[in-house]
C-alpha cells in the first residue's frame, strides 16, 4: 500500500492483487447462487412429476374399474348386450319380489291393525271374541256365512237338515277340513227384544250363529256384507271368505275343492258374473236410486257376481274391513261388493257351477260327473218355497255325505 499526495490531498491505492480476489469472489459467489438454485429446482420438480404420475394412476385405476362394471375381479373383458339385458332382468325380478314381500308385510299388518280396531269397537260380540282368542293361531280353508233373518227360522232348519253338518259332525268340519259355516245375523231395531231373544235361545241350542253390530233390515244388506267380512277376518283367519243365502242349497265339499284351486291367487273374487240392467224406475224390485251414476237410462252395471253365493280371498275381505268406513253402499249388495272392486289388480272368475238350477239341471250335470256347487231358482232369486223343496234338491243333486269327509283341500 501506498500514499500519494495529489493536490494537497492523499490517495490511497490498493494492490491490484487485491482488486482481482474481490472480482473472482464475486463472481463466484453468483456462481455458487445460480448453482443452487438449480440444484434446488431440480430438487422440487421431480417429486411433484412422480406425485402426478401417481394420482393419474389412481385416477385411471378407478376409471377402468367402472367401466369393467365395478368388479376388480373382471378384467379385460367385453360385456355383450345379453349380459346387460340378463343383469337388468335379474334386477327387475328382485325389485318384484322386494316389492311384493312389501305388499304382503302391509296387509298383514293392515289386517292386524282391522281386528285390532274391530274388537275395541265391538264388531265381534263377547262369544265370537273368546272364540277368536282360542282359534286364532289356526289357519281355516274358508269361512261360509250363511246371510239369514229373523223371519227365516224355517229356511235354517231347512238347511241344518240338508247341507250343513250340525253337532259333533261341524266340529269335525272345522278340525278336519278347515271349513267354518254360521248363519250371520245382527240385531234388531230393538235392542234386547223378542226378536233377539229368540235368535240367542236358537243359539244355544245348536250353536251356529255369527252375531253381527248391525240393524237388520233389507236395505241395509250392503252395510250387512261389509260387516259380515270385517267380523269375519277378525275372528278366523282363513284362505277364502263366503256369502251365500238361507235359501240356497250348496254342495260343501265341491265349493272347498273349487277355491282350493284358486289360493295361488292372492285378490280373487269367485262367482257367477253378471251384468243386470240399472233399474231407474221407483217401486220395482231391485230399483237402483242412483241410476244415474250408471249413465243413460237402459245402461247395465259392471260385471259382478249374483248375490245367491260368491267368495273372495283374504286380501280382499281384509280389504274391505280396513276400508269399510268409506266404501260406498248401493242399493243392491252384490253390485255394492262389485263396486269396491272395481279399479283394484282383482282376478274375477265367472264359475257356473255356483248358480245351478234346481232339478232336473243339476241333477242332470250331477249324472254326467259335473257336481255343482249351488242350486236356486233365478225366479225367486233362490230355491222357490226353500224350506219345503229343498229336501228334494238335496236329494237329487247333493254330493253325498261321503265326499265331503273324503275331500282333501
């Protein structure tokens, strides 16, 4: 180092060895910095690139798995249009059935519900609920309720001495072939009167009445059948439901037979279909006041079955139980019972061997091995003078006592 004056002043200067270390230093100090930044970017950019690669990987793995259908196992493979056809239909069976199973659960409960809500009202008299209580656990092939009057005491003891087993031998009926049979009846307008006392001493005797919470009377036959089915299901639970008239022979073991046929069938609804004209003028039989529901005058009704005997299952009586509040009543019982029906997944079958005549037409379908199930005169919508004839019907086209206790359901 040295000094030198210049103007009176002093200059200092440095070695230039000096000045060059301080360049190199410099220099090498950028060198050192972009080195390490480009260490430092390559450092980062290559996880980032195998992350990447990674993801995509996943990403691509999962692709593939919904397009092989969601199975890790299947690879590679082609699915034809059969096999997503076969797949769809396999699909479409099993929502069927789940929808099915729930259907039936619901009406079982809807039915436990009705008999619930039909004993705490009262619909099935003290009798008939010590009766349900002892049988409810037994399953029945069907129940017949024989609709009957206070006047008819001769019509029932026309039909106890004909088709309808009394004593020990309809006990066995019920224990051996699952078959309940009552004469249904209500109350009259009376309560507790003569009419009703007679009715309870011709009980006690032979024990074969299903007291209904009803006021008799014959424009009141509709509500009659409605409360006939809802006490009915409540009390016995059985595959089909039966109404038939007092004054109607029947053939028991060849009605069992017949619905027997049928209980693959959950809402079936047995009879002899017809489709009468809508009666519009007052004062005749059958007159309908509510014609013109129908549409013009002249216009026939629905197809329904003939109220002298029909069946329905036990989907459809419950049914009716459930819904009898609000199901409306006709002037005539069989068109009201069509009417509940109609707009419902129903299968109605038209049976002629439920609406026989008298002799000699069924004895004749009797000779050629074509027993019928029931025999009545369309003209007295009945056998005429039952009480008096129909000994003689029995007679020359009953089945015989020995099929009954042969038939197997």
């Amino acid at each position: 180092m040295s000094f030198k004056s210049r103007g009176g002043g002093f200059v200092v200067e440095l070695p230039s060895r000096s000045f060059v270390s301080k360049k190199w230093t410099l220099l090498l100090c950028i060198s050192c910095f972009c080195a390490g930044m480009l260490f430092t970017s390559r450092l980062w950019t290559e996880p980032e690139t195998k992350d990447l690669t990674r993801t995509t990987g996943t990403e691509d793995g999962q692709l593939k798995l919904v397009l092989d259908g969601c199975d890790p196992s299947i690879k590679n493979v082609k699915r034809e249009p059969k096999d997503v056809l076969g797949e769809v239909s396999k699909t479409h069976n099993a929502i069927q059935t789940l929808d099915k199973t729930i259907s039936n659960l619901e009406m079982e409960l809807a039915a436990a519900r009705a008999t619930q809500e039909s004993i705490l009202n009262g619909a099935p008299t003290s009798d008939n609920l010590k009766l349900a209580e002892s049988t409810k656990k037994r399953k029945y092939l069907m129940v017949v309720g024989i609709n009957t009057a206070f006047s008819s005491r001769k019509r029932r003891d026309s039909v106890r001495a004909t088709w309808l087993p009394q004593g020990e031998k309809r006990k066995r009926l019920e224990e051996e072939k699952g078959i309940i049979a009552r004469f249904v009846i209500g109350h009259s307008a009376t309560s507790g009167g003569i009419l009703d006392r007679a009715i309870e001493a011709e009980d006690r005797k032979h024990g074969d009445f299903l007291r209904l919470d009803h006021v008799e009377g014959y424009l009141e036959l509709s509500a009659k059948t409605k409360i006939y089915f809802a006490t009915a299901v409540a009390l016995w639970d059985a595959d089909f439901y039966v109404k038939v008239d007092d004054d109607v022979h029947v053939n028991i073991a060849t009605l069992g037979t017949t619905l027997a046929r049928h209980r693959s069938k959950p809402r079936v609804y047995i009879g002899c279909m017809k489709s009468g004209p809508v009666l519009a003028q007052k004062g005749v039989r059958y007159h309908e006041p509510e014609y013109w529901k129908f549409g013009e005058e002249g216009n026939k009704y629905f197809r329904h079955a003939t109220g002298q005997l029909y069946a329905i299952s036990k989907d459809l009586a419950t049914y009716v139980s459930i819904n009898r509040h609000v199901l409306h009543k006709y002037a005539n019982e069989d068109v009201s019972l069509g009417a509940w029906f109609i707009g419902l997944d129903v299968v109605h079958i038209d049976d002629r061997r439920l609406c026989c005549g008298t002799p000699p037409d069924c004895e004749w379908k009797a000779q050629a091995g074509n027993v019928c199930v029931a025999s009545f005169d369309w003209s007295c919508s009945g056998i005429c003078k039952s009480s008096e004839r129909i000994k003689e019907v029995h007679r020359r086209c009953g089945e015989g006592e020995n099929a009954l206790w042969s038939a197997t359901f």
